[in-house]
C-alpha cells in the first residue's frame, strides 16, 4: 500500500508537534520555509534508507553508444550510480570501472572490433568510456534524485487566442493565492501607455490608448503585458505562443485558483507508512531552533523513528537471505574476459 502522506498532511503534523499554530506566508516562520526544511529531512531520511536497502528507488536507462563517441550524458534525474551493464543479444555483462590514472593503459583499440573489454569512469554529468566503444548499448542502473514536495501556485489567466493569452502566477505557492485577483481595464483617456499595478493582491492591468482612446494593438501584446505584470512583487507571468496577439479590451474581475498547501504533492511511496515522522519530527526540530526554544523533544521522536527504520532494514525482503557476491568471476565483468575465448559464448 502506497503512504498516504501529503505535503498538507506533514506541514500540519509539524504544526501539531512545534505547537506555534499554523504556517502562512506572513508568519514568523513562513509556510515556503517548512516546506524546505521537510524536503531538506526527507532527502536525509532517503540517503538513510540507502544505506538500509540496496535497491532503494532504484531506476535504469539505457545508453546508446556510437562508435568513437566516449562520453554520455547521465539522466536529468541521476543520484548515485549502482551498477552499469553491457547488453548484448540480450543478456548483461556487468562493466568494471576505470580509475583516470589507467586510461593510457586503454588506449588500445576494442579486441575483435567489440565492446568486450569495456570500461567506465563516472564524470560529473556524464559517464565516459575506454576504450572508445562500437556501437551498442548500455544499461545504467542508479539512484534517482528524489523529487521535492510542493505546493501548488495558484494562477489566472487574461487575454485569448494561441497569441494573446497571458497566464499569471503567484509567486508563493500555497492556497493563499487564491485570494489574488486580476482587473483589465482601458486606460480613461487617449494616447496612454500599458501600465499595471499592485495594491496587496490585487492587480490591475490598465491597456494603452491609441489618439482616439481605444485600445492600442501596439502597446498591449501579451508579450509587453506580460512582461509589465513580472516586473511586480510577488507574481510571473508567461504569454502564449509568439505573444504578438494583443489584449484588445476589458475584462472583469479574476480571481486565482490552483493554488493549495500540498494536498495534490504525495511523499514517495518507498517510504513505508510512518517513516514521514522522521522528516515531520526533524522539521518541527528546526522551528523550535528558530524560535530559540529546546528541540530535544523533537529529536528524541525524530531517533525513535530511525531505530524503527534499522530494525525493519533486515526483514524488508524475507524470500531469502543476502549473500556473497562474486564481483570478479569471469561472468561479472564482461570486460575483464573475451568470453568468446573462455568458452562462454
């Protein structure tokens, strides 16, 4: 069973334990800053269950080689690298890994034109190859970035047409920009330019007059109102398509919807229901820090909630016991073989 938990469903269980009434966007400690410290104790709480379970939110991707190219880019999500496999006629062939001081010693061509003694070397964001590899395929086994909980911005949109639609965004994600409204009105007399203000959350967006005091094409795209409405505290706004389609009149009253405390933003589902308490706990720790009040408490919960998590890494998979792994053998490293030779294939 997938854990319940919500990003609302924690904000409110650090409210509970810190007991300083709940966040907002005004209060002392800010709901965005609960938000970042539940993420900042939840990626701990993930490196923890690493270190407890092999396969922990375990992906893999594969890499297409081309011939002479030595250097690929790692998934936009990459962590940590748990294992890299050559693939061919579909099976794998695990590939041991280069240390920068042995690459002159492979500088000598594939044997038999193959990728058999194939190595690689983690590099920043990409992943190398020596010696430079054929064609062919990779399997790369790693560690996902974990995903960070959010809120949802709340947002309006004014304007039509693929061209002219300019959407509006609140800045500080949350329910609280619900209560944000747009205007458009038509400035009262000719030749006037597009201006737009801000009075707490309300914007008004005034569309420029040509000389007989209608609503000029020039100085409305919604590019340039777009453009207006970011240069405001506390709101972005993006025009659609090309934005060359202007606003062309006035519009009533808007109000922002979208906008919620994280009722949509569900934790990981690698985390068993309960284990969220560790990042609950650790959170609730940092108000009470800020607040210059005692976060043992806090903290005392928050190791409670680990003891749980090391007594459950030995009995998560009971179909068999762990065992010795022969990381060496002449079917672990395809590299380290011409299987071909050894009678293996």
């Amino acid at each position: 069973m997938a854990n319940p938990a919500t990003l609302k469903t924690m904000l409110d269980g650090v409210a509970a334990m810190y007991d300083g009434g709940g966040f907002t966007a005004t209060s002392r400690i800010t709901k965005a800053q609960v938000v970042r410290w539940i993420n900042e104790e939840l990626s701990k709480l993930d490196d923890i269950l690493a270190t407890k379970f092999q396969a922990h939110r375990a992906s893999r991707a594969t890499v297409t080689l081309v011939a002479g190219t030595d250097s690929y880019a790692l998934p936009v999500d990459f962590y940590r690298l748990l294992a890299t496999f050559l693939v061919e006629s579909g099976r794998r062939y695990r590939l041991g890994r280069f240390e920068l001081a042995e690459l002159g010693a492979l500088n000598a061509p594939l044997r038999g034109g193959t990728n058999k003694n194939l190595r690689y070397m983690l590099h920043g964001d990409e992943l190398w190859f020596a010696p430079t590899p054929q064609s062919g395929s990779v399997e790369v086994w790693y560690r996902a970035q974990l995903t960070p909980m959010a809120m949802a911005q709340a947002s309006a949109a004014i304007g039509s047409g693929a061209n002219g639609t300019v959407t509006i965004t609140v800045d500080q994600g949350g329910s609280e920009g619900n209560t944000w409204t747009v205007t458009v009105v038509v400035a009262a007399t000719p030749s006037q330019p597009l201006s737009v203000a801000l009075a707490t959350k309300a914007i008004t967006v005034t569309l420029g007059t040509d000389g007989a005091g209608a609503p000029d094409a020039t100085k409305n795209t919604a590019t340039l109102v777009a453009a207006a409405v970011t240069a405001l505290a506390g709101v972005t706004a993006v025009a659609s398509g090309t934005g060359v389609s202007a606003l062309t009149g006035a519009a009533p009253l808007k109000a922002f919807t979208g906008g919620d405390d994280g009722e949509a933003s569900a934790i990981n589902t690698a985390f068993a229901t309960g284990w969220e308490a560790f990042a609950i706990a650790g959170a609730a720790a940092k108000c009470m820090l800020r607040e210059q009040e005692d976060p043992t408490p806090a903290l005392q919960a928050q190791a409670s909630v680990a003891v749980v998590i090391d007594r459950a890494a030995g009995a998560r998979d009971e179909g068999g016991a762990h065992r010795i792994v022969d990381v060496r053998g002449a079917l672990a490293y395809y590299s380290d073989y011409d299987l071909a030779d050894e009678g293996w294939l």
